[in-house]
C-alpha cells in the first residue's frame, strides 16, 4: 500500500480487463497448453504500454522471463487486415507494459467498509476511540466494524447520537 493507501492491482483486489481474441495461426501454437498463474498476467488481458501508450492483448507469457507476446489490435497484419499476432521471436517484457484493469467485488466490499469504519470511528469521542482501537485491530474492516458494534451492543462505548436520538423519541411516544 502506497501512502495515500492505493494498492497496487493484484488479482485479490483487481479483475483484469479482457479482450476477444481473433484465432492465432497454427504456426504460433505450441505443442502444450499454457498453465494459469495467480497473476494478472493472463492470456486475452489487454495491456498498455507504459511509454508509447499501444495497446496490446496477452496471447502468451513465459513465467521464466516475464515476457509475453502479444496481438496488436490497431496495426496491420502481413495481409494488411487490422490486427497482427507478434512472431514466435517477437517478446515483450511485462515491466514495460501496464495490465488494464478494474476492482474484484471483494475490492470494492471492503473499500465500502473500510469507508463505514471510517465514518463510525469519526463519530466516538477520545476514550471510546482508544479502546475501539485497542480492541478492534484486524486487517479485515467488516470484522473491526463488527466488534466495534459489539462493543457498542455491550455498553462499553457509547451509541451513535443518531441512535441516542431515536431512543430518546422513542421513548417520548
């Protein structure tokens, strides 16, 4: 995590986007199929290249080299058709290349929760803070937000004055 507490795309927060894949030739096609990793890096994932801004389209990776070849959509194929697949020589390098991607919605679950957290914990006074954080100190902000409104269930820090208030009307009828 970054200091403003981005974190980098990883496949337990990110879903790489994917792109339709014309079928590659027969002389591109190896004799095993491709092992998938626990990596964005996969094939039909389209990447953009970190300088030039090209996009691309994973077609292969080789884990050992980190290296990958591509179908480039927007360039012209040796029959000038839209589209070509790099040459069995042709790699790039992954660290030259950006993996486009968008949130898994296990992501955003917990930035919402993180946000809910955010938002109760903004609402407790000094003494009840310092022991929400003493006590509420897992990585996971639905667990933190749950054992927060036990503590509150339990009387060991006070009620939200949005529920304070709507006892105290209820109260009054």
């Amino acid at each position: 995590m970054n200091a403003i507490g981005h974190r980098a795309p990883h496949v337990s927060t990110h879903i790489a986007e994917v792109a339709e894949l014309p079928q590659e030739p027969e002389d591109h096609v190896e004799d095993r199929p491709d092992e998938p990793t626990p990596s964005l890096w996969q094939k039909s994932v389209k990447v953009t290249h970190k300088v030039s801004g090209r996009d691309a389209i994973v077609v292969r990776v080789d884990w050992y080299t980190n290296m990958f070849r591509a179908f480039y959509p927007d360039e012209r194929n040796d029959k000038g058709e839209l589209g070509r697949f790099a040459t069995r020589r042709e790699w790039e390098h992954c660290h030259d290349w950006h993996v486009k991607t968008t949130y898994s919605p296990s992501e955003l679950a917990r930035q919402a929760a993180v946000a809910l957290l955010e938002q109760e914990l903004a609402k407790l006074d000094a003494k009840d803070l310092a022991l929400v954080q003493v006590l509420c100190d897992d990585p996971d902000p639905n667990k933190n937000y749950a054992k927060m409104m036990a503590l509150r269930a339990a009387g060991l820090i006070k009620a939200t004055p949005e529920v304070m208030a709507a006892a105290v009307e209820k109260g009054k009828k």
